[in-house]
C-alpha cells in the first residue's frame, strides 16, 4: 500500500451547470499538473441553484456529465471523485444524490446514493426538506482502488456514526465526505465531526466542501482532509482553491496497532433499542 497525494476542490458552485462543470474541470487540470493522483470534490458539484432548477440540472448515468468526467479522469490517469450530481431515475419522480468514482483509465469504478435526506423543520424558523426532490439510497459503499479501500457518504451522512464504523469494519482506510454545509451549523460542527469520524474509526477523512453565497444559504467551505490521529492536514481558506496532503495507508495500520480501538470492540454486548 503506497502512499499518494490527495487533491481537494473548493469550489463555488452556482446556477450555470456548464460554466460549473469548465470551472471544476480547470481545478481538475491543475491538480493532475501538481502531481495529484486522486482528485475529489464537493457536493453538487454541477448545480448551485433555485430549487426549480434541480431537476433540469440533473442527468441519468451514464450521461453527458458522468462522461465528462469519466473522460477527465482517463485525460489525467487519475482517480476521479466526482462529489456528487443529482441522478435521474428511470421511471421515478424523485432523483438520488449521487456519488462517481472513476478509475485511472476512466471506468466507474462505484458509485453512492445518499442514504439520509437532510429534512429539518423547525417550528418558527426555517424548514428544509431534502426528500421533497430525492429519493435516499440504500446501500453502504466501501470502494477498492490501487491505494486502498475508501468508504463514500455525502453531507449529512456525516452525523450518522454507524455508517462510517461499518465501512471501517469494511476494510475502509479513507472516507470521503462531500458536502454543501452551511455557514450556521459548520462553524460549529463541521470539523468537529470530521475529526470524531476520524478518530473513532482511525481512517482518513477527505472532505471537499462548497464555498460561496447559495441561494438559501451561505456555504462554509473549510475543505479539509483529516489524518486517522485526528489532525488536520490539509485546510483550504475562504476561496475557491485546491487542497493537497499525502495519504499514507501504512500509517492507518500503525495507528490501529498503536491504540486498537477497532480490534477491542465487544459487538455481543452491543445491542439496538426497539424503534
């Protein structure tokens, strides 16, 4: 298991899906001529915008959008994260939030439907309900690629610790977290979280994030990528930019000898309360 360098994209995503994709292709570009040899990016990669345009931005896979970045990951001989578009379902009303992952020789290698909608309704304040255009995906992805196994959430998948123990238990050694998070509740929780998902599960954590006036909210940004200590390595500021940090899979390993949380689990004492 080799070490490798980790791009991230920040980018500020909004209601132009062309000129969305041109830019994040350019941020693509500059991380393969940095030497990166896997590029990730954010939720909603290809559309910012009013919620009317949601489903009109969206596409089936393959398509058009998924082509593009298969063809960009083959141009580079990269791996490609593609963050996540909006899915077009044959036959369904509703669209999945998706997550594509292109190999080096631009193949798909997996791909990831978001699993928790995002539904808030506070009593007197703002409601969001993510369910009302996408439909939630049922199925835990952990992913092999030439460095190791990588496990696939997006957003607010993140405040749903199982997920991420059961893709550790899957062999994951990086998990990758795309998102589009608010201003409001990233100051206060989006590294918090990361670090713990980190930590608790000794993996990597990759989280390229949206930057930027949105149309119901102001995104957080703070990109980061997390080392399985818990320490932040890799921080982008509060612009569009791309983030690097080597990945060290050997160092997952020495990290779980070292303190073997994982190993010291006791899952027959562990028991789900009736819902």
């Amino acid at each position: 298991m080799s070490k490798f360098l980790m791009a991230v994209i920040q980018i500020d995503s909004q209601a132009d899906k062309q000129a969305n994709l041109e830019k994040v292709g350019r941020f693509i570009d500059e991380a393969a001529s940095h030497g990166a040899q896997f590029v990730a990016m954010p939720e909603n990669v290809h559309y910012c915008g009013p919620k009317e345009g949601t489903f009109a931005s969206a596409e089936p896979v393959p398509g058009p959008m998924s082509e593009f970045f298969a063809a960009k990951a083959r141009q580079h001989g990269i791996w490609l994260h593609c963050g996540s578009i909006g899915e077009v379902i044959p036959g369904e009303t509703k669209l999945y939030n998706t997550t594509l992952l292109y190999d080096p020789q631009g193949d798909l290698a997996c791909q990831y439907e978001k699993i928790h909608m995002y539904d808030v309704e506070i009593k007197n304040g703002p409601s969001t309900r993510e369910s009302d255009t996408k439909k939630p995906g049922d199925r835990i992805v952990v992913c092999d690629t030439d460095f190791c196994k990588i496990g696939l959430s997006i957003c607010y998948d993140m405040r749903f610790p199982e997920l991420y123990r059961i893709q550790a238990l899957m062999g994951a050694k990086v998990l990758f977290v795309p998102a589009n998070y608010t201003m409001f509740t990233g100051k206060d929780h989006w590294e918090c979280i990361l670090k713990t998902r980190a930590i608790e599960n000794q993996c990597y954590v990759v989280a390229p994030a949206q930057i930027g006036k949105k149309t119901a909210f102001q995104a957080y940004g703070r990109s980061m990528i997390i080392n399985p200590w818990g320490v932040t390595i890799a921080c982008a500021e509060d612009r569009e930019q791309v983030i690097y940090a080597e990945i060290d899979p050997g160092y997952v390993d020495q990290i779980r000898e070292q303190l073997p949380s994982l190993k010291n689990r006791q899952p027959r004492a562990y028991r789900w309360p009736a819902e």
